[in-house]
C-alpha cells in the first residue's frame, strides 16, 4: 500500500467523507435546512433582545410593544431549539448509516486485499485502523455539520448585524473573527496535526504489539516469556507515551492563542460599543444589542477554534483508514474476456511458460516453467526449502500473479476466471489448519454454506472426524475456540479435510498435512487424505518424502526449475537424482 502525502490528508478525507454522506441526500438536505434555520434564530437573538431593551427604556414605549418583542425573543428562542433537537436526530441517521456502511466496506476491502498485504500487517493495527476511522466519521459529521456550519453562518450574520448598527464594528469582529479563525486553523494543521499523525501511528502499532502477544499467548507461556512481552510493550507505549503528550501539550498551547485573541477581539468591540454610548450615539439598547450579539460571536468563535482541532483530529484519525481503502485489491479478473469453466470440471492442470519473480528480488524465482498435470493425477511436490513448491501452488490460487505465461484448468486460463470461481475449484489442506472460533457444524461447513447438517455428517464420517466430534458434550455444536485451539493438532487436520471433502472441489492442494502429528493421529489423518484425493487432481507439497511414496508422480524443485519429473520408483533409481540424495539424507537422518 502507497502512503499518500501527508499535506494531501485533509482533502483526501473530506473528499472520502462526502462521498459517503452524498449517498444520502435527502438526509443531507434537510439536516443542512435544520442547521440553516436554528442559526439564523440564534442570530436574530440579539436584534431582539436589543429591541426590548430600548422599548422598556423609552418612556413613551407602550407595553404591548415590549410583551410583542418579548414574544418575538421567545419565538426566536423556541425555533432555535426545535431546528436544534429536530437537526440531532436526522444527524444520528446519518452518521450511524455512514460507519456501518464504512464499517463493512472496510471489512470487504481487507478481505479482499493481496496475501502479500495481510502478511506484512498487523491485525490488531488493522482493525484499530477501521474502528478508529468509522468513530472519526462521527465527529467529522458532528463537527462539520454542527459546529462549523453554524458557526461559520452565524459569523457572517452576526458580522452583519454590528456592521448596521456600526459599521466600524462590524470591520473590527470581521478582521478579528478571520483573525481568529487563521490562525485557529495554521496552529492546528501545521503544528498539531503532524504531531497527532505520528501519535495515531503509534497507536496502531501499540494495538498490533498487543494483539501479536495475545495471539501468540500459547508460545509466551511455553519460554516462560510473559516478562520479556511486558518489557517489549513497555517500550512502545514508552513512545507512544512521548508522541501522545507532545500533541496534547501543543493543542493546549494552540488553546491558549485563541483565547488571547478571543480577549483582545472582546476588548475592541465592547470598548466600541461603550464609547459609541459614552459619546450619546447609542442608547442602552443599542449596548445590550452589541453585548448580546459578542457574546454569540465569541460563542460561534470559540467552536469555531476548538472544532477546527476537532476537524483535524478527526482527519488524522481517518487517514489511515482512506489509505486502507486506497489499497488495491487482488485482481478480480486478470485478463478479459471473462471466461468460465466447463461445465463438468475434470481439474486438468497446464503451466505454460510461466514465469514469475518476487517484488524486489534482483532475478526472477521461475522463467518459462512448463508442466502438464492430467486430470485426477496426484502428484508429489520436493525439493528443498526455498526451491519454489509453495509458490507454484499460489500461483495456482492467484495469492501471485505470473509475470509471463499462463496457467489453464481444463484448458481456461486462470487469470480469466473470476477469483471466487477459480478458489471454489480448489481444496486446500494446510499443514496448519485455522479455523474459526464457531462451532465445528460451522467450520466444516464454510466450504459449503448451503450445507444441512447431514451432508456435514457425511464429510465428518469420511475424514475421520465423526468419531472425536460426537463424544464431546455439545457434538457439532461445540465451540473451539480461536483459531481451533481447542482442538489437538490432528482433531484439526481431520475437521480441515471434512470440510476439504464438502467442498468438493476437482483440484485438491495438501501442505504435509501429517508433518506434526503423532504416529496415531498421523494414521488417522492419513487415511481420511486417501479417501480425500480419490478422483481429484492432487498437489501434495511433501516435508517428508515418506508421505509421497505412493503418489503417481513427483515434481522435484530445485532454485524454481523443475529438475526432476517421474514416478517415485524411477526418481529413486536415479544415481545422480537430486530426489534420490534428499531420500537417502532423510532415511540416514531418522536411522541416526
């Protein structure tokens, strides 16, 4: 992911931000109608309330003149908090179906961001990321809508009103109100702001340190490493303690500013004002109208300079979110035309040229790489670490794209597929199942969604997995717990094949799926990956080459070339063959 310029954050967010709202017009329209309506109250306040002043001072005033502009400081007073409560509510539509609809489109975006992504990113940063930015949604909505556009209307109108009354005051609150709200807004983007940018930085990472030792729990326990964890946190809340208190400390002296300019620019217009009386040109009404009407300004004002932080917090906060959803997905579909698979799906494989390198690596990992796999063949995946097995896999499941060439299933280039058609063709078996904290129905199920609990029976019973699923207390229904782990290792081999064979998918792809396990477990795991591979086209990436003794065919690895390419028995007959020396390092190692 690309991180954007940081003095392009604000007109990124607020452009991000619209786009939501905009979705909703209708709420849009009427909450500014609402805003609109109780400011110009609010504004007209003080006009009012001078009015009454100098009806009650004028001898010669009648009393229904001042019972009429009492009437008319009420109504003015009443319409303000109606337009005020009624401009509440619609804003709680609005920013409530902004961040659920930010929430899911966040969540959809990071499912369905690159495998090299979610590899180099914390998931507790992440999600921090999301929640963060779909709260700062709230107080953008609040702040732009509620604070600054009434503060901004009210600015002008009350402006105006001094200006009729005087209009060297009316010069003095406008030079001092942009004053103010210059220097507001210079102090918070250019001072505060990046302080606060590296302060939510270190937040993220403060969640994702967290959520890394949390996770990894079972791991701090086993090295007795609880004490070494809290010292490695301690450090980096240490900073985000030190960034944190830097932007607190400057938003309070940014404060500070404008309260000061806040006092100079009072100083000037009521010192005007009582001047204006003190030289017989304005009479006390005209004193209470300027006094009423400041103390509305500096209201408005004093917003105006604490929601401009507000505003800028709350575009610090989304940033990293907007740049979330900056990122670029995996390719839906690589190549068009779009293409579909036949009808029957055999699981017929064909690398054709394929060529394919790591970002940043000086010299590509494979070049031209051709391999033909027929239909329902299983076929062994050896070689050393590093030599390009899992990557051929991913290739086939575009987690990686080919540089050059391409890759058929039956005979359709894959990069033509869309992505949810190309992975429904294939079951993968990791040699580290994960699965989710739901119950077991559930987690066998996800291959297939619309299964009832009879074809979930089914696969069970055929992946071994029946037996140790109906002795527990709450059968299919029990929960177990994040990431499987109340499950042993070959409990969740088996619950992982279950829900290979629901998917019933014509490529199968196995990673050692015994590799761990106990000789009991492994038996059992073994026995359910047979029945498993059974009219399948079958990719068993091997750790140990015991477990691929019996396949059809064997494809040696070696620096991304395959090397080696025939049965078990004809690569073991090979004097020279790099698959004949790995077996013998192997058989020598477990004789040692």
């Amino acid at each position: 992911m690309i991180r954007k310029s940081k003095s392009d954050a604000p007109r990124r967010v607020l452009t991000f931000t619209w786009r939501r709202w905009r979705q909703q017009p209708a709420r849009v329209v009427a909450l500014a109608a609402l805003v609109m309506l109780s400011t110009a109250a609010d504004v007209g306040f003080p006009v009012a309330t001078g009015h009454l002043i100098g009806t009650v001072s004028d001898t010669d005033a009648s009393s229904g003149a001042a019972w009429s502009a009492f009437a008319i400081m009420l109504a003015l007073a009443a319409l303000s908090v109606v337009a005020k409560i009624l401009s509440y509510f619609a804003i709680i539509g609005l920013t409530l179906n902004a961040m659920r609809g930010l929430l899911i489109d966040g969540f959809s975006r990071i499912q369905r961001l690159p495998n090299e992504w979610h590899s180099g990113n914390f998931a507790g940063a992440t999600v921090r990321k999301i929640t963060r930015g779909a709260w700062a949604l709230d107080d953008l909505g609040d702040t732009v809508f509620l604070a600054l556009l009434p503060a901004l209307l009210a600015l002008a109108g009350t402006t105006v009103t001094l200006a009729m009354f005087r209009p060297e005051l009316g010069v003095v609150a406008l030079v001092g109100s942009l004053l103010f709200t210059a220097v507001s807004a210079i102090l918070v983007t250019r001072w505060v702001a990046p302080a606060a940018s590296l302060s939510n930085a270190q937040d993220s990472r403060l969640s994702g340190a967290i959520a890394d030792a949390i996770t990894s729990n079972a791991v701090v326990k086993a090295h007795a490493a609880e004490a070494r964890e809290e010292n490695r946190l301690a450090k980096v809340a240490a900073k985000w303690r030190h960034r944190t208190r830097r932007t607190w400390r400057r938003g309070t002296v940014t404060g500070l500013i404008q309260d000061s300019i806040l006092w100079l620019l009072r100083a000037a217009v009521l010192g005007g004002a009582v001047l204006a009386w003190a030289r017989g040109i304005a009479g006390p009404g005209d004193v209470a109208f300027v006094v009423t009407a400041f103390a509305t300004l500096q209201a408005y004002l004093r917003s105006i300079g604490q929601e401009i932080r507000t505003l800028q917090q709350a575009i610090n906060d989304m940033e990293e979110l907007v740049d979330l959803m900056d990122a670029s997905p995996e390719a839906q579909v690589a190549r068009a035309p779009a293409q579909a698979l036949p009808g029957t799906r055999r699981g017929a494989l064909d690398f054709k040229e394929v060529s394919y390198g790591y970002a940043g690596a000086p010299t590509p990992l494979f070049t031209g790489l051709n391999v033909a796999i027929p239909a329902g063949q299983r076929v062994g995946l050896v070689g050393r670490s590093g030599s390009g097995k899992t990557t051929f896999v991913k290739l086939l499941q575009r987690l990686y794209l080919v540089t050059e060439g391409r890759i058929e299933m039956d005979g359709v280039d894959i990069a033509s597929l869309p992505l949810a058609d190309l992975r429904r063709s294939l079951a993968v078996v990791p040699q580290e199942p994960i699965l989710f904290h739901r119950n077991l129905a559930e987690n066998i199920a996800y291959a297939c969604p619309g299964a009832d609990m009879a074809a979930v029976r089914e696969a069970a019973a055929r992946a071994g997995a029946a037996e140790f699923i109906e002795a527990m207390p709450k059968g299919y229904g029990t929960l177990v717990g994040e990431r499987g782990v109340k499950l042993s290792g070959g409990e969740r081999q088996r619950v992982a094949i279950a829900r290979a064979f629901l998917s019933d998918a014509p490529v199968l792809v196995m990673d050692e799926a015994t590799s761990s396990l106990d000789s009991e477990s492994e038996a059992k795991v073994a026995a359910a990956a047979e029945r498993l591979m059974e009219g399948r086209t079958t990719l068993v990436i091997a750790h140990r080459l015991a477990t691929v003794a019996k396949l059809d065919r064997l494809l040696v690895f070696d620096k991304g070339r395959i090397v080696e390419d025939g049965t078990p028995e004809e690569l073991l007959a090979r004097e020279d063959g790099l698959y004949r020396a790995l077996h013998q390092r192997q058989a020598g190692a477990l004789a040692a």
